[in-house]
C-alpha cells in the first residue's frame, strides 16, 4: 500500500512559504528533524513535484495539513 499523501506548508525566517505535496512518512521525518534542529542542519524533503532541501535554522513554522482537499466532485 502507498504512503498516504499530505500538504505541508514550511514557512521562513522572512517570510517566504512552501506549500507541497508529500507522503505523511516524510513530513513525520521533517517533524522529527525540527524537534533536534542544529542551527545549521538541513533536510532533504522528497515532494510529489522534486526534491527540497530545508535549511532547519531557517524554519518559523510547519503546518500539516489533515487531508488533501479538493475541489468538485469526487467519483
């Protein structure tokens, strides 16, 4: 079965925001990283569109988002 897919927004010290699309696995390992985050320690994020990396001294906040939503109808 594949990992369920979540949005997390990561936001910056000046307030740039990222928004994508990433497998809950992921955004659990990025939590866990911010909860021991060096100054200087980074992370690589794998997202539905390509790879980030997260500078973690740099992060003001991350919000999970509880499911993807969409807009229409759904079979």
């Amino acid at each position: 079965m594949a990992d369920e897919q979540v949005r997390v927004e990561v936001a910056f010290d000046g307030g740039q925001v990222l928004s994508v699309l990433v497998a809950a696995g992921a955004a659990d390992e990025l939590e866990r990283a911010l909860g021991g985050a060096a100054a200087g320690g980074a992370f690589a994020l794998e997202a539905e569109d390509g790879r980030y990396t997260v500078a973690l001294g740099k992060v003001v906040y991350v919000k999970r988002f509880t499911r993807e939503s969409h807009v229409g109808f759904t079979p």
